[in-house]
C-alpha cells in the first residue's frame, strides 16, 4: 500500500525537479521558449489554412501526411531505397536530393514506424524549430527586448513561403544550418562552423558556397598573416560535404556531377543568368513575379553589403544567382528561404517599424495562397 501511494508523490516530486531546472534556462534564454510559441503558432496556422481549403477551395487535406508532395516524394525515395543506380525511363532521378534532410526522416521512419510521407513532414517541420530559434540569435543583438526576439522569429514562422517547411523538403534545415554556420563563425568558433558547413553542403549543393563567406569573415577578424591552423581546417570542412556526395555519384554511376546533370530532366541547364533574368521579367503572370523577386534579393545582397556584412551579402548573390542560371522555377523559395534575405528584412524592419503591419499583411496573405495553392495542385508554389 506504502508505495502505491508515494509512487504519484515520486513522480509529482520530479516532474517539479525538471520544471525548476528548466524554467531558470528558459529565463536566460528566451530566444528558446519564443521559438517554441512560434513554432507551435506556425503549425496551428498551416494546419488551419488547410483546412479551410478544403471547405471551400477543393483542395485535399486531410492528415499531415498529405502535406508531403512534389519533392518531398523525391526525398522520400533516398529514405526508402536509397539512390537510383541509373536514370529512371523518363530520364529523372532523386541525385539532386542531397541526403543531409533525408537522413534526418530516417528516425521517424525506420525508428518509429511513421508512414513515409509524415517521417518527411514531421522531419521538416521539427527543423523548422531549429531554424526559428538560429535566425532568432543570427538576427538578434545585445539590446534586443522579447518583442525583437518574437518579430524576428515570426519571419521565419510565418515566412511567405512557409509551406516548404511543413510539406517535407530541406529548405528548413538549410536554413536552420546556415543560420547556426554564421552564427558559429561570428562567435570565431571556427572549426565547429566548419562542421555546421559540412552539414550544410550535404543538404543542398549551394551550402558549400558557405566556404566564401567562412574565408571571408576569417580574413575580417585576423587577416592573411594571422590565420591559423584552425581557421584553415574549418575553411577545408566547408565544402567537404559536397565532395563526398560528389564521390558518392561517381562511385553510384561514374559523374561525380550527375546531382547536376539530372536536372536537365526538369528542364533545367546552366546558362545565362541575365537572360533568364530577361525571359522571367519579359513573361506574364508567376515568371515575372519571381524575376523580381530576384532583383529585390540581389538588391538586398548589396545593401547587407554596404553594412559592413559582405559575408551575408556575397552569401546571398551566389546562392540566387547560381539557380537562377538554370531556370526560374522554384526561384521563390530559394529566395525566401535564405538566412541573409531575411536578416536584410529584419533589419529593415527595425529600423522602420511603421512597415511592419504592411509585411505582416503581405507574409501572412502570401502564405495563406501558398498553402491553398499546395493543396490544390497549382504548380506555381513548386
């Protein structure tokens, strides 16, 4: 009878331990427990949308499984059965997924016995707290209140493009990745920002352009005389990432380049970013929209520029404009989904609050059509 009864005391006892552990660090920290509301807010907010597509817009939704479309299948298949050993019939293949993303599904699939679909939408959405709480300390200073905490978060959490980051696909661990490799390098921690990096161009073939601004910020704080064996092992891992994925293909099917080569099977080439530029502001209707879209983020690379942040900057110009060279589908979310774009933003926005209720207003409904748009086939969010 003795210890039927104080087992719940036991139990109450430590669950009160843990509170009192956890609340003095969430007090130290709120950038934490502002992420953690901010997540919590973003996923009530796409799962409401939804829903609400499906009463009067057709669209199909019905668990959060079904978020899981487009690339997320493509991701999905590296889960299942690993790379293509060769090109499927009609000429595609999951090469281009890198495998840092897929990877992170791998607990909810072959741990927890999740359905494939929601082991993508659960590993998507569970980055997507980590790339809250990163951008919230990229973006943050020393004087900034909870508020500046909440409104810098909620850039990411209600990002226009939100949809990608609850619908299975890397953008929000990219995100997440390079937000914390800025953020390790800035602290001058230098070989675990390499590590960061590493992560980073395992994720997606651009995060090894992380090694630019990595070299960059190294030479700010020493210069050339002065840089060590540190910095140059943490220069190295950057795009370590990427080449193993690249010796993997080579050993897969003999292209170490093959992620790139693939893409010619979704029309996608390397050319002349100026004349795709021409083409998509030259086209009606979505084309147009997103040329200038990529005139505003290359704007925006200059501008964080001229604030004394080149490694944001250049950053942020390479990673649109390399894409870009290929085609202008899928320019939005490559835009949108960039750390320095949205610190150029939020430091826009700081500096003239009066704007924010015209962005909210902007972000919110943009991502609300986008959700919409998701769920009823519209290839304008892919």
């Amino acid at each position: 009878m003795s210890g039927t009864a104080t087992a719940p005391v036991a139990e109450t006892a430590h669950g009160r331990g843990v509170v009192r552990k956890i609340a003095p660090l969430l007090r130290r920290n709120p950038e934490i427990w502002v992420a953690i509301v901010l997540w919590l807010a973003s996923n009530v907010f796409v799962t409401g949308i939804a829903k609400l597509a499906t009463w009067e817009g057709g669209a199909k939704y019905h668990s959060a499984a079904d978020l899981c479309q487009w690339d997320c299948g493509w991701y999905g298949s590296v889960v299942e059965g690993g790379y293509d050993h060769a090109a499927h019939a009609d000429g595609t293949a999951n090469w281009p997924f890198h495998p840092a993303f897929p990877a992170t599904a791998y607990p909810f699939r072959n741990w927890l016995k999740l359905p494939l679909g929601l082991s993508m939408v659960f590993a998507s959405k569970a980055a997507l707290l980590f790339a809250i709480y990163g951008f919230i300390l990229l973006a943050g200073q020393p004087l900034d209140s909870t508020a500046d905490h909440v409104r810098a978060g909620s850039l990411v959490a209600f990002n226009p493009y939100l949809i990608y980051a609850h619908a299975g696909y890397a953008e929000p661990l990219y995100f997440a990745l390079a937000a914390f490799a800025f953020i390790l390098a800035g602290r001058k921690q230098w070989i675990a920002s390499g590590i960061v990096g590493v992560l980073l161009s395992l994720t997606r073939f651009i995060g090894s352009l992380f090694v630019f601004s990595y070299a960059i910020m190294s030479l700010k704080e020493s210069g050339w005389r002065k840089y060590g064996l540190t910095k140059i092992i943490g220069l190295l891992l950057c795009p370590l990432g990427t080449a193993l994925f690249m010796l993997y293909m080579y050993r897969l099917n003999g292209d170490p380049l093959a992620h790139i080569h693939i893409q010619a099977a979704w029309h996608k080439t390397p050319g002349n970013p100026l004349d795709v530029l021409s083409l998509s502001l030259t086209t009606h209707h979505w084309p147009r929209v997103w040329g200038v879209m990529v005139l505003v983020g290359l704007a925006a690379s200059v501008w964080l520029c001229t604030l004394r942040k080149p490694e944001l900057g250049v950053y942020l110009a390479l990673s649109i404009l390399i894409p870009f060279s290929t085609a202008y589908w899928g320019m939005a979310r490559y835009i949108w989904w960039q750390p320095p774009f949205l610190y150029a933003i939020n430091y826009a926005l700081k500096r003239y609050p009066a704007w924010w209720p015209i962005y909210t207003a902007f972000a919110s409904g943009m991502a609300s059509f986008m959700i919409w748009g998701w769920f009823t086939g519209h290839n304008f969010v892919v």
